[in-house]
C-alpha cells in the first residue's frame, strides 16, 4: 500500500495534496489519513503519473476518468465509513475510490460497465493487500446477493435518484449519489429511514460527473 523511504517519490506531492483537501474544507481526519495512504499514481495510466496528485480528474481510457481527489474525499466523507462496513460502489474506473473505502476499513463491493477498466482496477488493486470483490455489469441494480449494504456510493451522474439502490441500503444507511442533467449534477446523500424505504436527502455540491449508464440511469446511446 505504502512504501516507505526513497521507495515513495511520490510522498510529498500526495501530502500536499491531502493538505488542500483540509483546506476546501475536509475535516474527517480517517478520510485525509486513508488518502495519505493510497498511491493514487498506481491508479492512473503511466503518462499521467507526474499529475496524479493534482486536485483534478484525469482520463483512464473508454472517455472515462479517475475522479478529482476533492470529489473522492467529500464523497467519502458523506458515508461515513465504519470498520467492517459493507459498502458498495457503482463505477470502478480506475479502482481509487475502491482502494480509499478499502483502506478505510470498509468491506468493498464494486461494479463496473466497462469490463477493460474493471480489469486494469483490479490489477491495481490486487497489488495492495485490501478486501474487496468486484464485477462487470450494470451498477443502477445494484448486487442484491450482498445486500442490503451499509452505504452505497455512485462515482456517475445519472438523471434521478435510482431506487434499486435505496432498496438494498440497511435502514439508516446512506447513498451518496450525483443525480441532474447531463452537464452538472448535484450530490445528493439519501439517508434510508424503514424497511418501505423512505429516505431523506441532504443536498451538497454541484459537480460534473461521467454519465451514469444503465437501466437507472441514462441510455447506452448517451454514453
Ligand atoms: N470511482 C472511480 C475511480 O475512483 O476511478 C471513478 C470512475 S468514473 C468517474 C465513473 C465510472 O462509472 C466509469 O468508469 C463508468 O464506466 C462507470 N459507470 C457508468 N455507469 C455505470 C453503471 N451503470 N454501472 C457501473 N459502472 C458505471
């Protein structure tokens, strides 16, 4: 996960990365210690390795991206992870986020559409010693065989909030989603309240995310 010494070149770009991130306003110190933690180079295609701990998102191949490091942390920091939690993560990419919960202490559960990107995450992720268990398909159902999950994170912007997934929430748990049009979206964390799932939903940030492909989501041809 992390080595130490010479060994970690990247080290002082990823603090200074992690300091901005308390300066826009990230307080959860696990979160900022868990992203302290994940090379995020090892996530990025090679090329773009000297920019991996910019505050920006950058294209991993299939026109989709590794989330801005700003994003992955508020995001992150709404789901508020416990040891042991079960938390499911709609949009793999490029396995970041992924390693971030895992490192958290969450027992992680991924899917993702693209099964190229899925295969190069899991390459990334299988070289650090996290749990995780992952697959290609549509995320907007969610993985009902490991349900219901004590939050649930979406890293696409689809058009509404996708039911499928309030269902397999534990009551009490949250899903963190970018629901709006295709050109911004706003973060919405949906607090599930019974077994008829009803929710509550606190609006955060405006962001652009990838589209959310799927039958949840948006039309394959949007992709
Ligand atoms: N969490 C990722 C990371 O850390 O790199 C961010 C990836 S990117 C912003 C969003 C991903 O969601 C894309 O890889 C895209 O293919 C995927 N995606 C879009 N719709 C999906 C769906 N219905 N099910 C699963 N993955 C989906």
């Amino acid at each position: 996960m992390v080595k130490s010494g010479l060994l970690d070149k990247y080290r002082e770009a990823r603090e200074d990365m992690v300091r901005l991130l308390g300066d826009r306003g990230i307080s959860d110190e696990r979160v900022l210690s868990a992203m302290l933690k994940v090379e995020r180079h090892l996530f990025v295609p090679i090329p773009l390795r000297s920019h991996a701990y910019d505050d920006a998102a950058l294209p991993i191949g299939e026109g989709q991206t590794i989330s801005q490091p700003f994003t992955v942390a508020i995001m992150t920091e709404a789901l508020r992870v416990k040891d042991d939690d079960k938390i499911l993560e709609i949009g793999t990419g490029s396995g970041y986020q992924a390693a971030v919960l895992a490192v958290l202490g969450a027992r992680v559960f991924t899917i993702e559409r693209i099964p190229s990107l899925l295969k190069t995450a899991r390459q990334a992720l299988d070289g650090m010693n996290v749990r995780y268990v992952s697959k290609s398909s549509d995320g907007t159902i969610g993985w009902k065989e490991f349900a219901p999950f004590d939050g649930i994170v979406v890293t696409a912007g689809g058009p509404e909030i996708p039911k499928t997934l309030v269902e397999q929430l534990k009551v009490g748990g949250r899903l963190i989603v970018p629901v709006g049009s295709h050109d911004f979206q706003q973060l919405k964390v949906v607090t599930k309240k019974s077994e008829s799932n009803d929710y509550t939903v606190e609006d955060k940030s405006d962001f652009k995310f990838v589209p959310l492909i799927g039958r949840d989501g948006w039309p394959e041809t949007d992709g």
